[in-house]
C-alpha cells in the first residue's frame, strides 16, 4: 500500500506543459491503480442486451375451457354422448398442455429479462465506478486551469488531452 502511495507522490500535476514527461508516468499510475483499461477504451460502456418487449412476449392460449357435456339427455343415444365426452376430454387436454407450454414460455421470457437487466446493471454499475476511478486520478493530476478539458468519459478525457497537447508541441522540420 506505501509503494502505491509513494509512486503517487512521484506523479507530478501536469501543468499544460512537459507533456512528453508526464504522460508514462501518469501512464504507469493509472495501470497500478487498475484503470488503464479505461482511459485506453479497452473497458467499453456496457449496453442492455435484447429485452423482450411486452407486445412480443408469448400470447396466451385462448382462455375459455372447453365445455363439458351435460347429463344425457333420454333420447340421445349412448354414443353420441361417449363422443362428445371424448371430445371434450382431448380438447381440455389440449386446452392444458397449451396453458402449461404458455406459462413455461412466458416465464422464461421474464426471467430472461430479469436476468438480462441484472447483468447489464451490474457491469453498468462496475464501469462506471471504474471510469470515474480514472477521471478522479486525472483530475488530481492535472492543474485546475486544464479540467475544462475534463468529460464524463476518462478515455475521451485523455484523448483530448493528447490531441491538445501534440497541438501545442512544437513541429520539426528536416531539410535533407
């Protein structure tokens, strides 16, 4: 813990100025304190993966029951009675096996979101700790004259500063 401590006393606050200097040292900081990753745009903004919209989730069977025949009736015959019965008793059946395969479906499709929602949660969560890990480390860094230079993003935060700065190096020319 003193080691890390002390390297980071040995990082100077950058003043606009010995950017060349500077900049392996913070670069080396910044990997010691675990952050690099997001400052280098290797670690990306995590996005929610397909949710399942509600107009999408599984439709629910037809929900009236099959009717039962009533009593036999005196005249019918016997088996127009066993026919209807049997027909009934195949179409409750039916009627069940699709509820069952309906809920089955429609809870995997919630569980799934849920699942997909605590996923993405999570990770946003981690990223966002991470980033703003990295743009804290920039911003005790880096004189109060240069956080405009500062964004919600530390990548791009250190983009603009290295644009910034290789601006303001001055350009050599060779004549050969």
């Amino acid at each position: 813990m003193s080691s890390t401590k002390d390297f980071a006393d040995q990082v100077p606050v950058f003043h606009g100025s010995g950017w060349i200097t500077w900049e392996p040292i913070m670069k080396a900081f910044l990997r010691t304190k675990g952050v690099w990753k997001y400052i280098d745009g290797l670690a990306t903004e995590p996005t929610l993966g397909v949710i399942m919209e509600l107009e999408e989730a599984p439709v629910p069977p037809t929900t009236k029951e099959p009717v039962q025949p009533g009593p036999k009736e005196a005249e019918s015959s016997q088996e127009a009675y066993n026919n209807n019965l049997a027909a009934y008793n195949q179409e409750w059946k039916e009627h069940r096996a699709a509820m069952a395969t309906w809920r089955a479906e429609n809870y995997e499709a919630r569980s799934y979101n849920h699942k997909t929602q605590a996923e993405y949660v999570k990770a946003k969560a981690d990223f966002d700790e991470g980033n703003d890990k990295a743009l804290g480390y920039l911003s005790i860094k880096i004189s109060r004259s240069l956080y405009h230079l500062l964004t919600e993003s530390a990548s791009e935060s250190w983009t603009i500063k290295i644009n910034t700065q290789r601006l303001a190096l001055p350009s050599y020319i060779w004549i050969g």
